[in-house]
C-alpha cells in the first residue's frame, strides 16, 4: 500500500476514534518518526476539536487524551518526544493540560 494511502486509512481510523492511537498502538508504530508525529497531532486534534483540553477531564475524551499522550510520551519509540519542542509546541496547543503534564 503506498504511503499516502496508507496514512489515509490511518487517518479514517482516528477520525472515528482518536484513542484507537493507543488501542491500536500496533497499526502505528510501524510508522515512521514523521508519520507517527503527525498521526499523533491528528487524534489530539480530532479528539480536541471543539476546544482545548486546558485541564484534567474525567470523561471519556479526557481518558482518550490521557491514553494518546502517555503511547507518545511514555511508550513509543520511534521518536524522542521530550526533545521535539515543535511537536511538543504543536501538542500542547491543541491539548495543553495533558501534554504539559508531561513536559513541565
């Protein structure tokens, strides 16, 4: 499957469920660092399309941001998050509380 097709079923994944990026850990981390950043930033935003998450959120889309922060910051590694300040700059503005847990 080429590239871009193959980040276009990625991205139809996450549109319908953007925890499936940790739940379906498997399906991403076969890609590269690049791919993985931008699908990364794709579920934080689909997930956080009506508003930033600026605080901590019992619900299940805090529990879903929580679940795709800690697979980027905690368990992948196809790429060192903690030393990416531009993924780091473009996660925290779309889902700051749950990034900055992380990165302050």
């Amino acid at each position: 499957m080429n590239s871009d097709r193959k980040m276009d079923k990625l991205r139809a994944i996450l549109t319908n469920n953007p925890r499936d990026f940790d739940d379906k850990c498997d399906l991403f981390s076969k890609c590269g660092a690049e791919e993985y950043k931008e699908l990364a930033l794709f579920a934080l935003r689909a997930l956080c399309k009506n508003g930033k998450f600026n605080k901590c959120r019992t619900d299940a889309k805090g529990w879903a941001a929580h679940h795709i922060t800690k697979a980027v910051f905690e368990e992948q590694g196809i790429f060192d998050p903690y030393g990416d300040k531009e993924f780091i700059t473009k996660a925290a503005a779309v889902c700051p509380w749950y990034v900055l847990r992380y990165t302050e």
